[in-house]
C-alpha cells in the first residue's frame, strides 16, 4: 500500500528526485554508449551505430531501465514498475505471428 505524505512534503521530495535523476543523465548516457557499442560488436549483421540505436527494441528496454532504476533506488513508488512494464508490454510488437 502507498503511504500518503502531506502534499508539500510530497511535492519537495518530488522536487529533489527530479534533480537527482536529472543531474545522473550524462552517467546514463555513458553507459549507454556501451551498450549501444556491444550490441553493434556483437551483432553480426549490425551495419552502424545508428542502426542498433533506430532498430533494436533492446535499446528502448535497456534505456528505460537504466531511468527507472535510478527511481527505484531513490524509493520511487509504482513509477519505475510502469515504466519497466510499459516498455515490456510492447515487444509483442516486434514478434512474427
């Protein structure tokens, strides 16, 4: 169960989690660069860069995942979940039925 906060206690700790997350975003963009960079080394049929990042769900997946385990781990309630489910929910997308 969601515990409830008087609402500028909310809105202030909202406040501050925005700016962590947001101060993180070059990190998240490093690592990202590696995983962009092992799945073009590791896929052979992988023509550029550009290519993994416009074509490979894996790439929307991993990045949602990286923004929503910095929510996580600051005690971000439901968000991270959604966001991890949203993203999950859309690889039926990329199956052949």
């Amino acid at each position: 169960m969601l515990q409830k906060c008087p609402i500028d206690v909310c809105h202030a700790r909202a406040l501050k989690i925005i700016q962590e997350v947001i101060q993180k975003i070059p990190e998240i963009r490093e690592i990202l660069k590696v995983d962009i960079k092992a799945a073009y080394e590791g896929g052979p049929t992988a023509k550029s860069i550009d290519e993994i990042i416009l074509s490979y769900p894996y790439v929307l997946a991993i990045t949602v995942y990286r923004i929503s385990h910095e929510l996580y781990v600051r005690e971000v309630p439901l968000i991270p979940r959604i966001m991890n489910e949203c993203t999950f929910g859309n690889r039926n997308r990329y199956t052949f039925r």
